[in-house]
C-alpha cells in the first residue's frame, strides 16, 4: 500500500492543474487502457458534459456526420441537464462516468470515492435510462484507491490515446483537429470535450468548430468505447 501511495504522490507531481496531466504515464504506471481492446474502429470521446449550448451542438455534427461517440457525463451537470443526458442516449451515442463531482481524486478518501461513484451511477441511470460501464476520472488522473473501487464495481477504466487540447485558450478548430487527428489508428481513443464547465469559457464552440473536419479525416468506422472492451 505504501508503494501505491508513493505512486499516487508522483502522480500528482505531474499534474498541472490548468491543463491535463501526462495520460501516458499514468496510464503506463497503473496499466489503464489508453486504446480500445479491440480495435475495431476509432471512438470519439467528449468529457464534462451535458452542456446546454455545447452538447446539442456535438449531437448535430454527430449526427450529420452519421457518427457514434461516447459521452463521459459529470453527475453534477447531469443533475441540471438530465434531459439533455437523456438526449445523448436517445440519439444512439454510449453514456459513460466521469465521476459526480470534477476534481482530483488524488486526495479523496476511498469512502468519499465510493459515496462519489455510486451517485455518479445514480443519476447518470435515472436521467439516461442506461447502466454505464465505462469510467474515466476527471484529469484523467487516477489515485490507486480509485482504481481498485472502479475495477471492483465491474467498471471498465479508459484513458485516451489522441486529444484535441480543446480545452485550452489558445486552442483552434485547425489546433484541435491537427492533434486529434495526427497519426489516428483503428483503437485509437480521441478525448474532446462538448462543455467549458471546467475549461476555458466557450471551449466547446472551436471543438464544434473541429469535428467535422475530425470526423471526415479517416475512413475507419466510428465505435463506441466499449463496443470494444
Ligand atoms: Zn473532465
């Protein structure tokens, strides 16, 4: 345990909190899947939602583009959009966790994890109607209690292998699709964000901006996170 700990604590070390932390070594350092375990196609993710103006916004491009993503919902947002949340599902996409509240769970008891990841579940259930499977953590920083209780509840963790950096300032449609899209491989997991609600106010206008030049940039199908697990 002591060695978690001290693994936990390195973690954090390279943690910036404006921006996303170093996903390949700490997928790398708690062996996180960063890839689909079948790679059958290329799974479009977007983090923090639902979003009021961002998220339908992602659906119509989604859906022009007659492509399927996985949305990790916040519990919080859920709360204050749940029809929205109910939207995403009944436009054929897959609903993942991101936890109830976003923050760090380097310093979050196992008990406050749990009562954390359970009323994520909750009211990602009551509002979509599906029992979702897949978690990433906020950050995408894990602590190794969060890894242990994810993997015990019989959810599938995933990461990512190509970002956007969508979230940040200075990002562009140009910038976001450049690195989403650079070197895309069938399993790659491409991490975008529908929301600003924990990023640079309006992020999620150059993502929408972004996709559909993302979308038509490869010819491989288009899969689900966990079509693949
Ligand atoms: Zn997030």
């Amino acid at each position: 345990m002591r060695a978690e700990l001290a693994t936990a604590g390195a973690l954090g070390a390279w943690f910036a909190p404006a921006a996303a932390p170093v996903a390949p070594f700490v997928a790398t350092a708690f062996r996180i899947p960063r890839r689909l375990a079948e790679p059958t196609g290329i799974a479009i993710t977007f983090d923090d939602g639902p979003h009021p103006q961002g998220t339908p916004a992602v659906l119509r491009e989604l859906d022009r583009a007659g492509a399927r993503a996985t949305f990790f919902l916040v519990g919080e947002q859920v709360e204050r959009e749940p029809a929205l949340a109910a939207e995403i599902a009944a436009a054929g996409h897959e609903i993942a966790i991101h936890g109830y509240r976003h923050t760090l769970l380097l310093r979050r008891s196992p008990r406050a994890l749990r009562a954390d990841f359970e009323r994520a579940a909750e009211v990602i259930a009551d509002a979509t109607g599906t029992k979702p499977r897949v978690y990433r953590p906020p950050y995408g920083v894990f602590s190794a209690p969060a890894l242990l209780l994810v993997r015990r509840l019989g959810w599938q963790p995933l990461l990512w292998s190509r970002w956007g950096r969508d979230w940040e300032r200075r990002a562009t449609a140009e910038s976001i699709t450049t690195r989403a899209t650079r070197d895309l491989q069938r399993g790659d997991v491409v991490l975008l964000h529908d929301a600003d609600h924990y990023s640079s106010a309006d992020s999620w206008r150059r993502t929408v901006a972004a996709l559909p030049s993302i979308l038509a940039a490869t010819g491989e199908p288009f899969v689900t996170a966990s079509q693949s697990t």
